[in-house]
C-alpha cells in the first residue's frame, strides 16, 4: 500500500540532509532566511521534468511516472524534446529537473552558466543503453554484422558520395542522438553538412518522426541512427527497416548513458527543488533501478540500470560523488518492490 508523504513531511524526516544540500550548492554561502524559505515552501504538487524523445516515446516514462505519483503524490508534467531543448528549458528555468543523455553538455550544465553558478546540480547517472544504425533490408552501402563503428561509418559515407545509392537521414535538432551521429563522423573526419552530398538529410524532427521519414524512403534506401529503446518500441511498426550495424565487442563509441538534473535552485529560486531531488532520488534508488530494468517492449528490456555502477558500464568519473549525494533520498523508497 501506498503511504503518500507531502514535501512538508518529507523536509521534517529528511531536513539535515536538504540543508546540507543547499548548503552545498551555494558553496557554503548560504543564508538562514533562504534555507528558511525552502524548508516552508507551499508542497508542490507537481514538477516539470524536461526530457528527450527518445525516452519519451520508448513508452518508460508512462511505466515510471505513475509509480512515482503513486508514492509522493507529485505530479510530473513532460516536456518531450530534444536534448538541446531540454537542456535550454533547464537553463531558463522552465524545469525543475531534466534527463537527458549528452554527457559533454551534461557536465557543462552542472558546472557552468556564462560566468555565474551553475544551471543545474549533482547530475545522477540513471540508466543506459545504446545506438545502433537501421535501414532498408536492401542494405546498399552492404553493412556488415561484424563491421566496427569506422568500417560502418566509412560505408554510409562512399554510399552517399561515391556509389551515391545510399541516403542517411539526420535528426539535425541539436539532441544527443544528433550530436552522436556527428561525432560518428569526426571519428572517419568527414563532415557531411559540407561535403555536397545530395544524399544526407537533415530532418530536424523528433526520432520517431525521423524513423518515418527513413521507413518512407522512396528508394527503400535509407539509413538513420536510433537508440535501441526506441527502435524496440517502434521495430513492429516500421517492418521495413532492420538493425544493420551495432556495437561490437570491445567498442563503446555507441554506448549511451541517461543523466538526470534538477534545476539549481540559487540560480532560478521559483524551481521545486525538493520535489525534483525526490524524483531524482526516485529513479536512482533500487527501487526505480529495478523498475527501469523491468521495462519491456515486444519482450526487449529497452533500458539498463546504471546508477552506481556507471563507472563499470562506461567510465563514469562521478559515481563515488553521486553515490554519496543521492544515497539519502532512497529510503523514501525502502522496502518497495516491483
């Protein structure tokens, strides 16, 4: 059975380590009527998380949400967009916390804003899976299983500029999955956007709009890169493409990690700081681990767990500090079970 605790009952149980907290981010600097005016801030009864599409329309947050709601009674309002974008809402203060999966901004969000405090606070690895490249089963620039992520690379790139047989649709809205492929490019020191090529597109949609426009592809010669949750939530849908070219061993170029952020409350007062931090601290405890390595499409686990052993899975120099900070806010969740 559910025991809903308001923020108020939540801040009395757990009011050492709230303040602590504030203590923290404003470096020690913090005065007694703004950690005053946090512990008596009205209970919110919702937050505005800011996350991709491509956790979106995997399907997970409509699996997590409720459970969350279910056991604090915090609404949780969604805004579905790109990486870039939610990452801009976290800066203007219109989220309270964000996830999303770009480790280079990541960091820069939580360590920079133009000279002032940082946008955002201890980011928490959350989970994890990976990229992979589908297309048309016609497979013209010839994919090969074994192929490494340069050998595939290199392919898409004389497919569009030599054999000119094959197309490559961007997502080229600025999201991690966008700014995945171009690195992809960097690594063969190719830059599509100026090479002349007729063959490369960039959509600027969403990925499950991106995996459309692919599936539709005149020719049946398209390629798009895709996380593999989405592909699974969607691979039922667009028969006509197939998973062409994945990690292979010893490779992590692909690998894509999940970091969630709440809104630093010294730079943008109005964010529900507290709130978030339960959010937080509801997906980085078992009990949320649990449930996202839980969920499923068409019989596939979409996502992994990865808080506290993102060190093991890719190389993560911050998992002993977020440990240590997100620790506190598991016991909310103690003794749940999926």
């Amino acid at each position: 059975m559910s025991t809903k605790r308001s923020t108020q009952q939540f801040l009395g149980e757990h009011k050492t380590a709230v303040i602590l907290a504030l203590i923290l981010i404003a470096g020690g600097s913090v005065g007694t009527y703004f950690v005053i005016d946090y512990m008596n801030a009205q209970d919110p009864n919702q937050i505005t998380l800011a996350t991709t599409t491509s956790t979106y329309d995997s399907g997970l947050l409509d699996y997590l949400l409720p459970k969350f709601t279910q056991e604090t009674g915090i609404k949780i309002r969604v805004l579905s967009v790109g990486t870039g974008q939610a990452i801009a809402y976290g800066q203007s203060g219109d989220a309270d916390v964000i996830l999303v999966h770009s480790r280079s901004r990541e960091d820069t969000f939580v360590n920079y804003s133009g000279g002032q405090i940082p946008y955002g606070v201890h980011r928490a690895c959350v989970m994890y899976n990976d990229f992979i490249i589908v297309g048309h089963s016609s497979n013209p620039a010839n994919l090969l299983p074994d192929d490494n992520v340069t050998t595939v690379m290199t392919k898409l790139k004389l497919g569009m500029t030599v054999g000119l047989n094959t197309t490559v649709y961007s997502r080229g809205d600025s999201s991690g999955t966008h700014l995945k492929e171009l690195s992809l490019w960097v690594l063969i020191g190719w830059d599509p956007s100026t090479s002349g090529t007729n063959y490369y597109k960039d959509v600027g949609a969403g990925m499950g709009d991106t995996l459309l426009i692919a599936y539709n592809d005149a020719d049946d010669r398209g390629y798009t890169l895709v996380d593999r949750g989405t592909w699974l939530s969607f691979n039922d849908t667009y028969t006509a493409l197939n998973l062409l070219a994945e990690s292979v061993l010893g490779e992590d170029f692909l690998l894509n990690p999940y970091g969630a952020i709440p809104v630093n409350p010294i730079l943008h007062p109005h964010v529900k700081f507290v709130a978030a931090c339960r959010f937080v601290g509801f997906l980085t405890s078992p009990y949320g681990q649990a449930l996202i390595d839980n969920y499923k499409r068409n019989n596939a686990v979409l996502f992994h767990s990865a808080f506290g052993v993102c060190n093991e899975t890719h190389s993560c120099p911050t998992t002993d500090t977020e440990i240590a900070f997100w620790a506190p806010y598991h016991s909310e969740f103690s003794g749940l079970s999926i």
